[in-house]
C-alpha cells in the first residue's frame, strides 16, 4: 500500500482527505483490516452473504457486457484482489479515502481513490455489484442514508447491494450486551472492551449504535430497490475462545484476539488529540489486554449484512 497523502497523528498515519474517518490508514492498519478481511470469509463462509450460485449468475457477462464490482471503502483491497481473482471475467474496482495499492493485484483489479460523501457520479449504472464494509458506522447518521443512496446509484439494473458492518457492541457469554467496567467495579460480569467501546463511542459517531440492525429499513427507504429482496444476516465473532457454538469459532476467536490488540491501539491517536495523556491510554489498553488475554470474561462483537436488488 502507498503512504502517499497521509498525515502523521501522534505516531501514526491519517488519511488527508477526510477527518471523518477517525482510524488510521497506513500499513499497520491495512494489515489487521486484511486479518478481518480473512475473519469475516470465516463468518459469512465466503466472500458475501449470499450464495455462490447466486454470486455466479449476477456476475455472468451477457450479452457483450463485462459483469463489475465496485468496493466502497475498500480499506486494504483484500477483498477485491479476492473477487477479481473468483471471477477473472469481471472487473473490479475499490474505493477509498486513502490510496490503496496492494502488491499482486489481478489485471481485472483496479483502485480509485475519492470521498463517497461526495458523491459517486463517476461510478452511476455501471456496476453489477456494489459492496461495503465496515465505512457505514463512521458516518452521520444523515450521511449513511445518502451515502447508500448513492451507492444504489451505481447499480446496473437488477444489481445487488450488500451492506456489512459491526456494531461495536460488546456482548457477554449469553450474547446480551455487556456492562462496561470501571475502576471501581470490574468484576467478572462486567467488561473492559465493553468500557473501551463506550470512550470510543464519546468521540465518534455512534459506534455503538445497533447499525446493522438498520440497514433492512434503511433499504426499505431507496425506491430504486426491489423490496421483496431485501435479505439480512447477523453473526457474532468470539474474541480468544472458540464461541461455543459459533462455525469456525477457534479461528474466528483467535483472529480476533489479534484484530483486538491492534484495533485498541489504533485509536490512540483520536484519544491523544482528544487530550488523553499516554498514562491514561496506556492504563485502559492494558485493562483491555488483560481481558482479552485471559479471557476470564468471554466476550462477543456482532457483525451485519443486509442486501437487496434494484429494480430491473
């Protein structure tokens, strides 16, 4: 990946179009995007949520016309570099605030960088599937709703959106949400993820709103979409256990042990220009580690798709 055009923050590199994305962008945090990228195959048991049968017929060249895929926010390109290579017929293009240039792109694989808050008109009825992941959750609420309504627009007739994020709401070992712990009371029924979330939450836009839970209405709002299509899925991630009964839990609970230690820190920007001291990061950091190490509080992260089909 290029480091062109990103800004030094308290150690790490920002992107330099946009404030409104508050995660870095540089090579530490495309490498544990690509980890979850690998996490997420595991929780959806493929490249999306919906079959390959169904992925195989949407993505058939007809009638002369390359099949397209467009990836909005991208991140570090994995997941396009997956696709363009499940389907070398079809071109792929991803797209983000930062510049992306991954090692290994197939031929058919392309990245544009740009701001989807400013419209997408360069991408309208081009593409038979438009995806994001994980980008809804760092915007306002009035820009998700036109952020998607955008992305509709680039929808070829009968194309798919598919929509994917985490709420970032710790859940506990029953899967109900967890109280966050505090240095007065931190027993074993309380969680310090939980309480990392909630400072996170104080500086951005509502990470722990239940996001995914939305996009089936949010959906719903965008006439353009065929309503009796509209399909939603949720799963739920362990962090350093195997989840009990969750597929794949021993590998998704261990990608998500090192997704957490990486993803804590990346905040530490955003906590410094908020006017943390290095002790006070540092202390709630290491609270979390030792939660996760253990972990002697087993905890969740739910995740979400929704998509849908425009009108042919």
């Amino acid at each position: 990946m290029s480091t062109l055009a990103l800004k030094e923050v308290h150690g790490r590199g920002m992107n330099g179009t946009s404030d409104i994305y508050k995660l870095p962008a540089d090579i530490k945090e495309m490498d544990r995007l690509a980890l979850q990228h690998q996490m997420w195959k595991l929780m959806m048991d493929g490249l999306t949520p919906v079959t390959a049968d169904e992925l195989d017929i949407l993505l058939a060249s007809t009638n002369g016309v390359q099949a397209a895929v467009l990836d909005l926010g991208c991140g570090s390109g994995s997941w396009c570099i997956d696709m363009a290579r499940a389907y070398p017929h079809a071109r792929v293009v991803g797209f983000d605030l930062a510049p992306v240039a991954p090692r290994d792109t197939p031929p058919n694989c392309s990245f544009s960088r740009g701001d989807w808050s400013n419209g997408l008109f360069q991408f309208r009825n081009q593409f038979n599937l438009v995806y994001t992941r994980s980008v809804l959750g760092h915007l306002t609420a009035e820009a998700r709703v036109k952020a998607i309504n955008e992305a509709v627009d680039c929808l070829r007739p009968g194309g798919l959106i598919i929509l994917s994020d985490g709420d970032h709401i710790i859940m506990d070992a029953n899967k109900q949400p967890a109280a966050p712990a505090s240095e007065t009371d931190c027993g074993p029924s309380r969680s310090w993820m939980a309480r990392f979330m909630q400072e996170v939450n104080s500086y951005t836009w509502k990470l722990n709103e239940v996001l995914g839970t939305k996009f089936p209405s949010w959906l719903a709002s965008n006439n353009k979409l065929d309503q009796a299509t509209i399909n939603y899925q949720m799963y739920h991630s362990p962090i350093n256990w195997d989840g009990g009964d969750i597929k794949y839990g021993a590998q998704i609970g261990h990608m998500m042990y090192i997704n957490c230690k990486d993803f804590i820190r990346a905040w530490r920007p955003m906590f410094k220009t908020n006017g943390w001291s290095d002790e006070e990061i540092n202390r709630l950091v290491s609270r979390v580690d030792e939660e996760v190490d253990g972990p002697q509080v087993h905890i969740y992260i739910r995740w979400h798709a929704a998509w849908a089909r425009k009108l042919s």
